[in-house]
C-alpha cells in the first residue's frame, strides 16, 4: 500500500490507516476476539497505521492494540493516540502534569516506553492559542515520552491555528464527501507547512457506505442513537453533523454516482485519498471483512473528474447548507 510522509515529523503511514473507536467502545459491542481479528485483517491488508486514544473504552482500545503488536512483533505498525478527553472540558486541564499523567497512562496501555504520535483530543478552543500548552508538548518530546505530537480538531479555524505552530506534526480534521469545507484552506496551508492531515469519520458515520434507510436502527450504547444532536459530544462526529433523513437520502444519490468496480465506501476513501495535503484516512471497521474493503480502495483507479464535479454538485446542492457555517 502507498506510504505518504509527514513533513514536520518523517513518519511514514499507509494511505489507508485504521481508527479504532469502535474497538472500544460507542458503535455497540465488539469483543475481543472479534477486535484482534479486524487488526489482524487489517494489518494483512497493508495498513501500517493505527488511530486510538485514551478515552476509547476508557483505555480498551489501546490495551486491545498492544495485545495485538505482542502477538506480531514482525509488523512495522505507526500507533497514534490521544489525550484530554478523560477530564472536564476546560482549558485549565491541559498542562504539562496531566499531559504527562495521560501520556504515562498511554505507554502503560500501549506497552510501549514512548508514543509514535500522540494527539490533543478535540480540546476546548482556547487551548489552541495558548503558547503554554504547545510548551508542555514539546516537553512530552523532549523527554522522550512521544516521538511527535498533533491535534484533533472539530473545526476548520482550529486547524489552521494548529498549523500555525511550528512543532505539531499533524492535523485530524472530519473529511468526506460530505464535510468538504476543510478543503478550502486546511489543506493548502498544511501541505505548505508540512502537517499531515489525518482524515477522520471518513464514511460520516457509515452514511457514505449506502447501507442505511431511514428506518435503520441503531444499538443504545452507539454514538449514531445517542448523540445525533450532539448530547454527548460535538454533533459533527456523528454522520459529521449532517440531519440523519438528509444524510440518508444524500448517500442514497451518493450511491449512484459510484463507478463501476467500487463500493459507495471505497468510493467515498477514494476521493479522500485524492485530495491533495490528505496524509491518510482512518475508517473503522467492525468486522475482519469492513477492513478488507476498506484497504482494497488504495488500490483501485482514481474518480474521474466527472464523477468528481458530480460529487461536488451532490454536496453543494444537499449537504453544504448544514455543516460549512458550524465546522
């Protein structure tokens, strides 16, 4: 699979990664055993990068991944993960002693003396412009605790006073047929400053792969029940804020602007992967079969420029109204 480079920080990740929320928690439940064999999957596929953080399962995610790299120590595997969101959402939280707690607690569940990447989850906006908090993460560097860091960002403006530091590697930012806002002016500015940009919430929560209806019912304990309207947490994380009967009839359209060969996800990762400044693009998967998939779109053809443009019609025409003025 293709490896692309981020600049600031040298590191080298598959073009299709794999993020592992559902391996923790919030897409209702996945066992262990079931969890080992979408990693398994997915690493035979070619996938080299794995996304987690601290809060998944409250630590599940990233025990069920170092269990997993124990058991195949012949695989050169990238691990991000990140912090900040296992305390109250204030800007007071992020500095230096709690970073180090959080990054002690993510060596411990990772089994590993320093982090491959670690990344602010999602903080409170103030906390971007506080020169105190980018200190504390050349710190964690600094003494060895993780090779590079980054942030994971709800909007677009937040990305962009992310890039504007010097030392964060990279960016993970919600980009997909339907949230294509950030490639207005995220993604010119970080190819420019060479910060990766990691792609998350790539199928809008599963809308892009066609499967759903209206009727679709979703488990208690999923994120796509429980928080369409953000009463857990940033609504854009959840079929990335799109109104779910809009979401359903837009990837129903979706669907049938998919070329002949691709599934509506693979075409979906596609066009992610044709962006220019994207690094790599994180999908879940909840089966051995999801990731699979998933991984075979690196290998299929690029999206012509008309099924492009037709592409973009669908998302000014349904969807733009909805997220460009909050994202």
């Amino acid at each position: 699979m293709e490896q692309r480079v981020i600049g600031r920080s040298g590191q080298n990740l598959s073009v299709i990664g794999l993020g592992t929320w559902q391996l923790g928690a919030d897409w209702g439940d996945v066992d262990e055993k079931d969890a080992l064999a979408v990693l398994e999957a997915a690493a035979e596929s070619g996938i080299t990068f794995f996304d987690t953080a601290d809060v998944y399962g409250d630590g599940r995610s990233e025990q069920t991944i170092a269990a997993f790299l124990r058991g195949r120590p012949d695989l050169d595997v990238t691990v991000a993960t990140k912090m900040g969101r296992r305390v109250d959402q204030i800007p007071e939280n992020y500095v230096l002693k709690n970073f180090r707690e959080w990054n002690d607690r993510s060596r411990r569940n990772l089994g590993v003396e320093r982090l491959d990447l670690v990344q602010l989850h999602c903080p409170p906006t103030a906390v971007y412009s506080t020169d105190e908090v980018f200190d504390a993460l050349d710190t964690l560097v600094e003494e060895g605790r993780t090779a590079a860091y980054g942030v994971s960002v709800e909007t677009c403006a937040e990305a962009l006073e992310a890039i504007a530091r010097p030392h964060v590697a990279s960016v993970q930012i919600i980009l997909n047929p339907f949230r294509m806002k950030p490639l207005l002016e995220v993604l010119p500015a970080a190819a420019e400053a060479g910060v990766g940009i990691i792609a998350r919430v790539p199928l809008a929560s599963g809308l892009l792969s066609g499967k759903y209806t209206k009727d679709t019912v979703f488990a208690e304990n999923d994120h796509r029940t429980f928080n369409r309207h953000g009463e857990a947490f940033d609504q854009g994380e959840t079929f990335s804020g799109v109104d779910y009967a809009t979401g359903v009839e837009a990837a129903a359209e979706f669907s049938g602007l998919v070329p002949a060969g691709f599934t509506p996800a693979q075409a979906a990762l596609r066009w992610i992967m044709q962006q220019p400044g994207v690094t790599t693009v994180i999908p879940g998967a909840r089966t051995p079969e999801q990731a699979r998939t998933n991984a075979e779109a690196a290998s299929l053809p690029p999206l012509s420029e008309e099924t492009l443009a037709a592409i973009r019609e669908l998302y000014e025409r349904r969807i733009k109204e909805q997220v460009e003025n909050r994202w």
